[in-house]
C-alpha cells in the first residue's frame, strides 16, 4: 500500500490517495473510488534523488507519492534498466570515479587534444594569415618589451649579411628575416615568429630576474621546451654542415650562464622555457 | 475583512534539497555531458530542473518540470546555428553584422517572450500547469523600448524600465486559468533603486578611502616607473586594481546583495492570484554571507563547491518566498493545454540572457 496524493489536473484540488500493487497491475483508491490499471498504462516519473514520484494514469490525472522505496519496489521486476541514471547517482563511489574521471578528461585534453587541434588549425591556416601573425606579433612585442637595439649600424648590416648568407642554402619556402632588438626585459635572448621572422634579443643581462615576474606568461612552457631541444639539435648539424666548430654552439650558451650567474640569477628549470643551460651545452670551466 | 484574516495562512516554500545530493546529480551530468560531446546536455538539463522543482513544496505538494530532452536539444542546436550564423557573418563582413544587428534587436524580445512561455508552462503544482500570457509587442516594448530610452535618459528611467520587465515577466503569468497580478508600484522601484546606487557609490567611497591608508602606509605599491616597459606597467596596475577589488569587492556585493532582496521583496512580494497574496522577506545580511562564503569555497576548492554553493543560495531564497493564502488552494482551474515549442527556451540558455529568477 503505497500512500500519496491525488490530482485529477482539472483543478489545483488534491485528496489524499492509495495505490495497491498487485501482479502486474495496480488499484487506485481516491475520491471513494476504485480503479485499476495495468503496469503498462502508467506512466511513472524516474527518480531522482529523494523527490516525490509521480504515477500519470491513462486519463492524464497523477498520484504522487514521497514513497520512493515503494515505487521503487513496485517497478523492480517489470522494468530491471528503469533509473539507471538514478543508480549512477545515489552511488557515492560512482560520485568519485565521476569526479576523477572529469578530471582525467580535462587534463587529456589539454594535455594531447589542445595541441593537436592547434596542429590542424596551424597546418589549415594560409601562408598569408602567418605573414600577418608575425607582423601582428612583433609589433606587440616591440610595444610592451623591446626597445631599437644598440648595435651600430655597421655590425647591424653584417648579422644581416650573414643571416642572409645562412638562410639562403634552406630551401623550405620561408622568408626569412633578422629583426635585431634590445630589452631589459627579457634579457639575451631570441625568438622565431610566424612568417619567418628571427629576432634575437641582445640587451644587458641584468633583467632576467624580471623574468620571474613575468612567469604566468610561461605556463605553458613544457612543449616550447621539447621544441628548444629540437632546435639545438638542427643548429648543431647546421654548424658541422658548415664546417664551423660546434664549440662555438656552447660558448655562447656558456657566456649566457655566466653572465647570469653573475647576477645570481638562473632560472628553475620549470619557470625557464629554456632547458637548464648546463643540459645543453658543455661548458669549459673558464667559461 | 475580520473573517479574511482569520482564514488567511501563511504557507513558506519549502526547499528539501541538498548539496550532498545534488552534488551527485551534478557530476554525473557532467561526465555524461562530457563524454556525449554535449548531447547528454538536454537530458542534464531536465534531470537539473526536475530535481530542483521537485525538491520545492508549496502546501505539502512538490512542484514538478515537464521539459523533455529532444525539443531542448533541438532548441539548442537552433540556437547554436543562429549564434554561429551571427559570428561568422561579422567575420566575412562587417556589413552583415550591421544587418543581423536590427534582426537581433528585434529577435530578443521574441526569444525572452518564448523562454518564459516555455518555463511557466513546463511547470506544474498539483496537476496543473502554469501559462504566461505576455505577447510579442509586450516585450519589445519592455526590453527595447524602454532598455533604449533608459540609456538615452542616461539611466534616469532605468528603474521604470525595471518595473516594465517585471510587470511583463511576472504580471502576466497564470496559473492555470487564474492571471497573476503585479502591483508593485513604480514609486517602490524608483526608491529602492535609488537606495542602491547611493549604497554602491558608498562602497567604491569607502574603497577607495580604505585603499588610500593602505596606499600611504606602503608606497612601495603604487610605484609606477614611467620608463618601465608595458609589461611592468601592466603589473603596477594590476596591483593597484587588484587591491581596489580586495576592498571594494565585498562592499559591492554587500550592495548587490541589499539591491537583490530589495527587488525579489518588491517584485513577488507586489504579486497576487486571485485572493491569494505572494510575499517575499529576503534579508540583505544572510543573502551576502551567501554570497561571499559560497564565492570563497569555490575559489578554494576550485569550483567544486559550486552543486552545494547552489543549493544553499536556492534554500535561502526559497525558503523566504510564498503565498499567504485566504482560503484553501484547491480552486484553480486548468487552462487548456497548449504546447510549447522549445526554441526559445534552447536560444535563452545560448545566450545566456538572464531575468528576474
């Protein structure tokens, strides 16, 4: 005997209402009177937490019952997947795995999707979009970071001379071009942007403290770090492909090292989105 | 008079709810939703409404939510293809976006009108529905007419403009053949609405007075180098900004607390049906330790409190809104059942346009 409610839904009236579960049908006494029904003419609300249910009749009325545990009981047998959803929730254990598991979806995600849909994009995107990134992006940069660099003109025109010399032999359709700088911001330092376009930093290396505070910038750091080791890896074949020592590769990472530890100043390796200096280069003690 | 009072009962909302319930509910909707690629979004949707209704009881009986799955779910995709059809003809030219601008002007009012067409009818107390019988020129005249003169007045009528959105939204409602009656009056909008812009000028006063001690106790955080790059620039303001929102912020929402319970206090408490009255008895305090302690716990259990932060500001409100009755509730009348289409119900959940409660 299932106790509860009765609304005949003509009217906001309610009166207090039975409902009997026999086999496979059910008897509803409300307003002094007796119907039954069959199972399948009902149509019984899924729970949800702990709310009323609520049993529909053929006629559109409803009877609704705070019995749950009854309801429950009297749909077991004819409807086993009734509530599955129900039983995903009452269960905290589930509550939990769920919980871990929306957690494991959004670190995968942002760990292996993120960059692989930014591969699609970058690859879907024209040339002609890179060329205005690149420029887009330098002029940001030189806005909030850099300032003109400090080299005469004379050595400018030389780096360039020999930029041009060295980018000509890769024939990969870029086109390249040196942009030279100076900041106290981000210290000795050198950047690729779309489009083909290096600029290498030099200014004073007193700032790369400053960099630290720069470090929310920097959290996505760990795939720039595998690309820098990439990188390293191609200037040293270029230097043997062009007969210059590959010590050479070393002692400017070195006099970057010292310069900085002059200052005191090296970074950890998670803050840095460069590898810790001494894991690339092998430095001489002298430096 | 003497017998009305006699007879007249006061019947609270009662809000059974809670937070260790729903939290279960919640983070099965979301992994659901999550790993259907959004689809299961719909049928979240409906578990959501249907427990939250079903957990409110007037007089001993719940209220309940009709909403199915598939026409929300087409609702939204609608939706989304409109939303998608707004930005990507602003992308190809701007000339697009100045055309669909009057469309969009003219399509919310619509969209509100269908929302709350879909909401009050999807909701019923004792087997009957609620309705709502506000038209299209009803809320283009309340959400573009009036929301354009308020700006051009520069907000000297926005109060007015408030009461017209609630005398829409609220005033023609029904529940079953019986209308709602909003008798808040303009004058009641005006003041407290005047009320709250002198509280929220006091808070941003008392903020930057607080700011001021603190800013004069330690130069060293104002100290804004003139030849530092951007970036430093950025930092110092953000600092400063920063601790203007440290102070300022609970100030504020101290006042959009007292600005909320005033209006829900004014509004619902302004409603009848039929000899029935509605009563609203927010308290500013309670609603802003809500408020403030909810935004806390979220920030330290990185948005995990949110199914219980939800459920107690829910409680709060609930519990202090209902209906002084004279007489019994039993006789309204159904309407005749019209359906509803779930288009506007889908657009106001994509853009996230939000009225009243």
């Amino acid at each position: 005997m299932i106790q509860g409610r009765y609304f005949d839904t003509h009217s906001s009236a309610a009166g207090e209402a039975q409902l009997e579960a026999g086999a496979g049908s059910v008897c509803l006494q409300a307003n002094g009177q007796r119907q039954h029904f069959s199972l399948q003419q009902l149509e019984i609300s899924d729970r949800i937490g702990n709310i009323p249910r609520r049993i529909r009749f053929p006629d559109g009325s409803e009877f609704e019952t705070g019995d749950n545990h009854a309801v429950d009981q009297l749909l077991g047998a004819a409807a086993p997947r009734h509530g599955w959803v129900h039983r995903l929730e009452r269960n905290w254990g589930i509550a939990v795995a769920a919980l871990g598991a929306v957690v494991a979806v959004c670190f995968l995600f942002l760990r292996f999707g993120l960059p692989l849909v930014a591969g699609w994009v970058a690859a879907a995107l024209p040339p002609s979009t890179d060329r205005v990134i690149g420029q887009h992006g330098l002029q940001i940069l030189d806005h909030g970071f850099f300032k003109a660099s400090k080299l005469d003109a004379q050595r400018q025109a030389n780096l360039q001379n020999l930029f041009s010399r060295m980018t000509a032999t890769l024939k990969d359709g870029h086109d390249y071009r040196l942009e030279l700088r100076d900041s106290r911001v981000l210290g000795p330092n050198a950047l690729a942007l779309p489009a083909g376009i290096a600029v290498v930093v030099l200014g004073d290396m007193s700032s790369i403290t400053a960099l630290a505070s720069a470090a929310p910038v920097l959290l996505q750091t760990r795939n720039s770090r595998e690309l820098e080791a990439e990188a390293d890896a191609f200037s040293r074949q270029w230097l043997r492909d062009n007969h210059i020592p590959e010590q050479r590769f070393d002692d400017i990472l070195c006099r970057m090292v010292d310069n900085a530890g002059r200052k005191g100043a090296e970074l950890p390796p998670y803050l840095a989105s460069h590898p810790a200096i001494h894991d690339r280069a092998h430095c001489s003690s002298g430096g | 008079m003497e017998e009305q009072v006699a007879t007249a009962r006061e019947l609270p909302l009662e809000f059974r709810a809670t937070g260790a319930e729903y939290f279960r509910i919640w983070i099965v909707n979301l992994l659901l939703t999550i790993v259907t690629v959004g689809i299961y979004s719909a049928w979240a949707k409906v578990r959501r409404l249907r427990y939250f209704y079903g957990s409110t009881l007037l007089d001993g009986t719940s209220f309940e939510y009709h909403g199915k799955p598939i026409p929300i779910l087409k609702g939204r995709l609608i939706a989304v293809g409109a939303y998608l059809v707004f930005v990507l003809g602003g992308r190809i030219s701007p000339v697009v976006s100045l055309l669909l601008l009057p469309a969009v002007l003219l399509g919310v009012p619509w969209i509100i009108m269908m929302a709350r067409l879909f909401q009050t009818r999807m909701s019923s107390w004792r087997g009957l529905r609620f309705n709502f019988h506000g038209d299209y020129k009803g809320a283009l005249g309340a959400y573009i007419g009036w929301t354009l003169l308020a700006m051009v007045t520069l907000l000297i009528l926005w109060p007015l403009a408030l009461w017209k959105q609630n005398s829409y939204l609220l005033g023609n409602g029904a529940f079953g053949t019986e209308r709602f009656g909003f008798h808040a009056t303009r004058g009641q909008f005006y003041k407290f609405c005047l009320v709250g812009l002198a509280l929220l000028l006091a808070a941003g006063c008392v903020a930057a007075i607080l700011m001021g001690i603190l800013f004069s106790a330690h130069p060293e955080l104002r100290q804004l180098n003139p030849n530092a790059p951007q970036i430093e620039a950025a930092m110092a303001t953000l600092r400063i900004v920063g601790t203007f929102y440290l102070f300022g912020g609970p100030l504020i929402l101290l006042a959009v607390a007292w600005f909320q319970a005033r209006l829900m206090d004014v509004s619902i408490g302004g409603l009848t049906l039929g000899p029935h009255r509605l009563f609203a008895r927010l308290r500013t305090w309670p609603l802003f330790w809500i408020y403030l302690s909810n935004l806390l716990a979220m920030f330290c259990t990185l948005g995990l409190f949110y199914p219980w932060a939800k459920v107690r500001l829910l409680r709060y409100r609930l519990s202090n809104i209902g209906i002084i009755a004279n007489g019994n509730l039993d006789q309204f009348v159904a309407d005749s059942h019209i359906q509803a289409g779930a288009v506007g119900e889908g657009m106001h959940d994509v853009f996230d346009i939000d009225f009243g409660f």
